[in-house]
C-alpha cells in the first residue's frame, strides 16, 4: 500500500514538471498576434492601409526574414511591412537577421516595432505618424 501511494506522489511530482516545462518552452498560444489583428487595430485608430506591390523584391523592408515574408502596405503615403511570425522567439530571430544584414547598409529611416511574435517596420521620418503608430500598436499586447 504504501510503494503504491508513494508510485501515485511519484507519478503527480513527474507530471506537474512535464506540464510546467510545456509550458515553459511555449508560452500560450493565446499571446499570438495575426495579421487580422494588425490590420483591424491599425484601421480602427484612423490609419488608411493600401496594399503595397510595387516595391521591388531586394527592397530589404521585404526581404525574408527567419523563413517569414511580410505583408507590405502603404500606410500615410510610406511603406509599412508586418512580419507575423510563429513565436516571440521567431521574431527575435527575425529582429537579429534584418540587423545582421543591415549592418553596413545605408538604410533609410525606419522605425520597427516588435510586439509578441510580430514586426512590423515602418518607413518614414515622421515622427508624429511613428509615434501614432506605436500608440496604436500598443493595443495588440495581450497581458499574460
């Protein structure tokens, strides 16, 4: 009776790490952000979206990154590009391949944004818009 009782408490401890560790490696799925979501919070505080087709393929705001292809938009009359990636992970991934590639480039002004497992890059010098955009951006974080 008692190997049995503590067989069951081994078995409850053994299963309680399993389940933290799951949950450890990947986060809740329910944090995930989509481009739907991207589109309607951006859409909703204002913005006018156009998709974007006449960017040429090497313009690096369309590049792949991490095994992504973004969406590309005109948003205020510049180019806005939302990556949507798997996990947050995948997205620093991201953030670090665009750096990497970047480095010695001369790239014009940009801003990037990185919430949960989106980036979304938007090219222009307009700081009022930029920040805008931030603003309106914020309200896709989902708190834990």
């Amino acid at each position: 009776m008692i190997k049995k009782l503590l067989f069951f408490v081994l078995f409850l401890s053994v299963m309680g790490a399993c389940s933290q560790q799951a949950t450890e490696e990947d986060p809740s799925k329910t944090n995930q952000i989509t481009l739907d979501d991207v589109e309607t919070v951006i859409t909703d505080h204002g913005f006018e979206l156009e998709r974007e087709s006449d960017l040429p393929s090497e313009n690096v705001f369309m590049q792949e990154l991490n095994g992504m292809t973004p969406e590309v938009y005109k948003l205020e009359g510049n180019t806005l590009s939302v990556y949507v990636f798997p996990s947050e992970g995948d997205r620093a991934k991201g953030i670090q391949e665009f750096e990497e590639r970047t480095a010695t480039a001369d790239v014009v002004e940009h801003k990037a944004y990185g919430l949960n497992n989106i980036l979304v890059f938007y090219v222009s010098d307009d700081e009022k818009i930029q920040n805008r955009l931030f603003d309106t951006l914020q309200n896709l974080i989902i708190p834990e």
